[in-house]
C-alpha cells in the first residue's frame, strides 16, 4: 500500500491570541494536544490534529459550534470531529491527509470562541486563538497497544459484567476503533460494552483487538466459572481464608531448578453444613499451584504447595488465583514474583542507579543495580553537654554543635542491662539508650545516582542565636558494590517547615547541589496587606554545604500577590539531572486564580501540568512523569504521563489531555492501589530512563482481612523502559514483592 513521507510537526512559534478583554484568561479555552511542540506528530499517510476544550478562569465553557480551523489559508475546520474516544475529555479531532501539506513551512490556525458571559452590565464572549507553524519529516506508523479491563474476573449466570477497552493507546494518537469477542458466540465494536454470560460450564476468554486503520494489537480477559458448593440444604457455602508464612518471593532460583513455597487454604465456618470448594491456579506456567481443586468441609484446610520453575533467566512473576464457593469472598488473587538465574536479593533493578525507599517500619534501605538489598544508615550522632546530657541536636563532628556541646562517636550506656558500660549506639544497651546515637528519621530524601543520599528533616537541631528549633540537611554515601556507608556530613541546618530536597546527579567532587524550598517567617510584612510566609528555593552544595538563594519567593513568582492570596506550601520538588531546571507541585488556593499544578520555576515560571498537586518526578530527559491509579471492583489500574514542558506553549495540558506513556493492571481484591514512582538511569550519563512504580494496597475493605492476610495482598514493583524523548513506556518487568516503598522512593 502506498504511503506518504511521514509529517513530524515541529512547532517554531506559538503567536499570541489577539488582545481585548482585560484580565480575562483565554488560554485556556483551546489546547494543542497534537502536534506536540516536542517531536512533531506521525502521519502515515494523514497527520493527527487533536485540540481540546477548556474553561476561562471565570469558569466560563468554550462553545464549540464556534471552533475554526485553517491550514495555510484554507478552512479545514469540515474535516475536525469530536475527540469521541470514550472519555469525558471534550474537543476536535482530524486525520488531516498530506496532500493539503507542502514541502517545507505549513501553518495551523485554531480559532475559538466562550459562551457569552456577564461582564458589568453587558453579556460578552471572548476568542482564543493558536497558531503554530510545522514541517514535514518521515517516520513509520507505529501499532497500538490494547488493554482489556473487565469489571469482574468471575462470571454469574445472567449478572452482567462491564468491559472497559479506554486504556488502550496508540503511540502516533490515531483514533483506535475496538472488537470483543466474549467466546460464548457474540461479539461487540462499542468500546465499553457490558455483557452477561449464560451458565457457562467451564471458563471462558473474552478478547479484545484494537485497531488504528492500520494495524491491530490484542488483550485478553480470563472470565472464571464459579464453582459450586453441594446442593443445599445439605451443604450451605462455607467460609475462605487463606494464608502463608509470608508474600510468594522466590528470590533468585536456575533455570530448569525448582522452589516452593507453603499456602494454606482453610473453612473457618464450623456449620455441620459448611462446605468450601475451591479452585486455584496461575496465569504463567512458571508458577504452578497444586492441588488446583480442593473440598474442604467444616474447619478443614488444606496445604497448598507454590512451585517456581523458571525456563529462563530474568524477573518473572505471576497472578495466582482461587476462585470458590464461598460465603464472604468468590475471587482472591495474589502475585507471586522469582528471579531465573542467580543474582543478589530479589534480582537487578534493571537501572544503574541505587534505588532507595522507607520500608515499612520507617528504615531507609537501599538496593543496588544487581539487586543487593543493605540498610543505608542513617545512624548519626547527638550533641552531648559537657556534663554529658544529649540536646537532641543532630551531628556528625563538634562544629555541627552549639557553644561547648561536642559529638562523641561513643558514649555510655543509660540504663538498661548495660547501664554505664561503653556504647556507639543503641543496640549497644539492652533496655537502655545510648546518647550518642542519633537515628536521623527523614522528611525527605533524594539520591544523586552516585551513592549519596541525602535526608531532610524539621526540629532536629537548634539555632545557637535564637535558640528555636531548625531543621538539618544530612549528607550520607554509600559503597556501590558493597552497600557500606563510607561517609556522612551534616550539610545545612535550614528554618524549621523546610520538609523537602531534590538532588542533581552531578557528583559531589564536581559541583553537585541539592535543592530545599527554605521556608521563612516574614516578621514585619509590608502594610497595607502582605503575606507573612515565603518558601526560598535554595541551593545547597553536596560538598561543603554552603548555600545560595535562587528564588527568594517561589509563591511570587509563580504569581501569588502579597495581598489576599494566602500562602501556599510546597507539595513536592525535583530537579533535572544537570541542575539546569527546577520543579515544585503546589496546590494553588483557588481565590488566588493560581491553579493547583506542577511547575517549572526555574529557568522560568512556567505551570506544566494542570490540576495535579502531589508527588511527581522528573525523567533523565528533563520531562515532568507521574503516576496515577484508579480501581474497579477487582483490577488496580496504574497508569505513568510523562510531560515535556514545551508542551505547555499553547496552556498546560491536564491528565485528561494526555496518552499515558505506559498503563499496567493489578489485582486489587478490592482495596485502593497505591502507587510511589522513581525514575533512574539505564547507565551513567544516560537520558534514558528506567521507571519503578512501587504498588501496595491501601483502604482495604474490613471484609478482606478475615480472608487474606496483609502479607498476601498483592504488593511489590513494576519496572519500566522509558527512552529519552519518547511518548512510550514498555514494561520491563515486575520486581519483587519485597521491594515495597510506601514513602520516599528515590534513585
């Protein structure tokens, strides 16, 4: 078939819209989701030109029987439909052909106007116009990617169960059209169909295929016979529970060797009626389960036995599931995880940088790239009076102490088993303490990917003029092949409320520097009306720790005023890798007409992402990533955007603007999914990225915990491929269930 070059679209100017309507935002009427400033957009053989509507700051709705468009002086506007893809997003979309584009320059032209709307006593209506210029490159169309969800995995006669076909994707952004195949002989095009099944008699498989007009993907969807229980009254459904020493990691096992590990699989309900039938099984034949049917009468159980059997080297993982007869729960499932071949800990990160994470007892651990798991210490030391009192002062030398307090590395134990015996640290004194130690508890951490950690935290040390308490930025670095600490410093001591740090991945010999938002208390604002807070985005050195103010007011330059705006924290912060950007996540009040967003605020205030105001990171490339999840009934839905800041010329997109760069599903058994994300590099000085999403289950229902232990809920890691300036991300694989970050996780 005939195919045309390929147009990449580069943006080279965006023009402003035409003045009028004094502070009135227009911007935000009509966004530029494709062509993307950075890259261009595919077309084989027609060109996606996707916008989207918004509202003015007024929250006046764009009207889109006013919507124009022009390319190169013609009005193209006939050839734009709506968006029409299956999700609440609003706005047009063509597949413009490329014989309406000329070698070389081409210009685009939107045009749109709101709703009238009361200004005064006149009703008025604004215009929003984008203009951006492109050319023409070649490239190959690229396949979607499917993604079958189902509200439910177990099928009841007659109940019906939701498709969801939405979270698929295409890399190019073609319009995507969609086929099911519900394997009982019916099939449906809509791109969420419900469907109920009849008495089935066996499992079934629905499968989806997804097509962009030119090439198709397919996702598959195991819907699960319930089985049946003994005819009542005879027997009546019995309880389940299940249980295990501990979540299913196999850590590192041969190929071609076996490993197992213990379920247990119980009745609780002592009826004399009770009956449990149960079925089990695993969706990679890696993983085995046995016995796979099992009848248990009242306050029976049985031993199941999990065996690993990896054919190959590498990460490999499984869902296993236990479909049964029950009373309280019909469908459990759990995620078992096993390294082929040998390795350290739970096998590789699958990055180059040493990945750190608070385990959930609040201890920093940190993971090597080949997968070797330490404690990173963050043992430190107290200031001691010279009658030998501790002042809860964080120190590593006397000169972090005030007057003529110093930091001994040893002390004596007080109290305990060991009272008055020699002691460096706690564990030294049974049933005593050691006032030497100091473990330095973070509000928050950064890597620098080259084995320094570096921890932030309020009210641990005391200014020696005012006598208040401060906070303490700590410097610790590790060994890259053992995990051993071999240094640490106390860097800064900044105003108490500085609670976040960022690091570049300069090294600490070459100039590195970490970043706080210093927050200051402004003792005598500026009448008539001022705000007496402020947050400085200061830069510490790695070295030395001495520091620069950047930004003495980051709420100022993002645009709050000192009279009427309140102040507003900073929710998160990160840096590019060489320093040359910053960015914070505030939740902007809405009084203020700042919205709640993630920003750049250095080289220059620009807001990035719309609507979003909590953790984020930054990619390699300097590209703003960050995660969601969304649940149903039984599957957790984690998807990762990923944001170039030139996306925001024609107005900062929202979540509902974009195409995830990588969606993944988890079984949830009904509790929310909680999602932490890291992103690394794939070796030193590289732009690509490798992502890991951290997955655990929060707001389990009370209903789960009398069926599956915590230590079974399906938690660990997911690793992504995420190469530097593209839109996709690929799975890479599922990490272990051990490394489980529910705070700080960090390259």
């Amino acid at each position: 078939m005939y195919r045309s070059p390929l147009l990449a679209l580069l943006l080279i100017t965006a023009l402003a819209p035409p003045a009028g309507a004094a502070r009135v935002d227009r911007k935000n009427l009509i966004k530029v989701i494709s062509p993307s400033v950075s890259g261009g957009v595919p077309a084989h053989p027609f060109v996606n030109v996707i916008v989207s509507f918004g509202r003015m700051s007024n929250g006046t709705a764009a009207d889109p029987a006013s919507f124009r468009a022009r390319l190169n002086g013609s009005n193209i506007t006939k050839v734009f439909a709506d968006v029409g893809d299956g999700t609440t997003v609003t706005g047009k979309r063509a597949a413009v052909d490329s014989p309406l584009f000329h070698e070389g320059k081409n210009r685009l032209r939107f045009e749109l106007r709101s709703l009238p709307f009361k200004s005064g006593h006149h009703m008025r209506a604004v215009r929003d116009v984008d203009q951006l210029r492109f050319k023409a490159v070649s490239a190959p169309n690229q396949p979607p990617h499917a993604q079958a969800i189902a509200s439910d995995t177990v099928a009841l006669p007659g109940v019906p169960i939701q498709f969801d076909a939405t979270e698929s994707t295409d890399p190019d952004l073609d319009k995507l059209t969609y086929h099911w195949d519900f394997g009982d002989g019916t099939t449906s095009d809509e791109a969420r169909p419900t469907h109920a099944f009849a008495d089935q008699g066996g499992d079934i498989t629905v499968q989806l295929t997804v097509s962009d007009g030119q090439a198709t993907a397919t996702d598959q969807v195991q819907i699960l016979e319930k089985p049946s229980c003994g005819p009542p009254p005879i027997f009546t459904p019995g309880t389940l529970h299940i249980e295990a020493p501990g979540p299913l990691e196999f850590h590192a096992v041969a190929p071609g060797a076996t490993a197992t590990l213990p379920l247990v699989v119980r009745n609780p309900d002592t009826t004399p009626t009770s009956q449990l039938h149960a079925r089990l099984g695993s969706d990679n034949g890696s993983f085995t389960i046995a016995p796979a049917d099992v009848t248990l009468g009242p306050g029976e159980q049985a031993d199941v036995t999990v065996t690993f059997t990896p054919s190959a080297t590498g990460h490999q993982s499984a869902f296993l599931t236990i479909v049964a007869c029950a009373s309280n729960r019909s469908v459990v499932r759990l995620l078992a995880h096993g390294f082929g071949g040998t390795a350290p800990g739970t096998g590789p990160t699958l990055a180059a940088d040493p990945l750190f994470y608070l385990d959930a007892q609040g201890n920093p651990t940190g993971i090597l790239p080949n997968g070797l798991s330490f404690f990173a210490d963050n043992r430190l030391h107290t200031c001691v009076t010279p009658d030998g009192l501790p002042t809860g002062d964080v120190c590593v030398k006397d000169s972090d102490c005030a007057g003529a307090a110093t930091c001994p590395a040893t002390s004596t134990c007080r109290g305990g088993d060991n009272a008055g015996q020699p002691c460096t640290f706690t564990t030294d004194c049974p049933r005593g303490f050691c006032p030497a130690q100091n473990i330095f508890s973070p509000d928050d951490m950064c890597g620098d990917g080259n084995g320094g950690l570096y921890l932030i935290a309020e009210d641990t040390s005391t200014d020696r003029v005012t006598g208040d308490s401060i906070g303490t930025v700590a410097r610790l670095q590790f060994d890259l092949t053992t995990g051993g600490r071999t240094d640490a410093a106390v860097l800064d001591n900044p105003q108490s409320g500085t609670i976040l740090i960022a690091c570049d991945r300069i090294p600490l010999r070459s100039r590195g520097r970490v970043y706080i938002p210093e927050y200051h208390e402004m003792l005598n604002p500026t009448p008539p009306c001022a705000r007496d807070e402020r947050e400085a985005l200061t830069s510490i050195s790695k070295a030395n720790g001495t520091s620069s103010v950047l930004l003495p007011d980051i709420d100022a330059a993002l645009g709050y005023t000192q009279c009427g705006d309140s102040f507003t924290m900073s929710d998160d912060l990160h840096v590019t890798s060489d320093g040359s950007a910053v960015f914070v996540a505030v939740s902007g009040p809405s009084e203020t007409g700042v919205p709640a967003g993630i920003y750049r605020i250095l080289p220059n205030p620009e807001l990035v992402l719309n609507g979003v105001d909590d953790f984020f990171q930054v990619h390699p490339d300097g590209d703003v990533l960050y995660a969601t999840a969304t649940d149903n009934a039984s599957t957790g839905i984690v998807k990762i955007y990923k944001v170039s800041p030139d996306q925001a010329v024609h107005g900062a997109p929202r979540l509902a603007d974009l195409t995830p760069c990588a969606t993944f599903e988890v079984p949830n058994n009904g509790c929310r999914t909680a999602v932490m994300l890291a992103a690394g590099r794939t070796a030193p000085d590289s732009t690509d990225g490798v992502l890991i999403v951290s997955l655990f289950p929060a707001l389990c229902g009370v209903d789960l915990s009398p069926v599956l232990p915590t230590n079974l809920r399906p938690h660990g890691a997911v690793a992504f491929a995420s190469p530097a300036g593209s839109p996709t991300c690929s799975v890479l694989g599922v990490l272990s269930a051990e490394l489980t970050a529910t705070d700080q996780l960090t390259f």
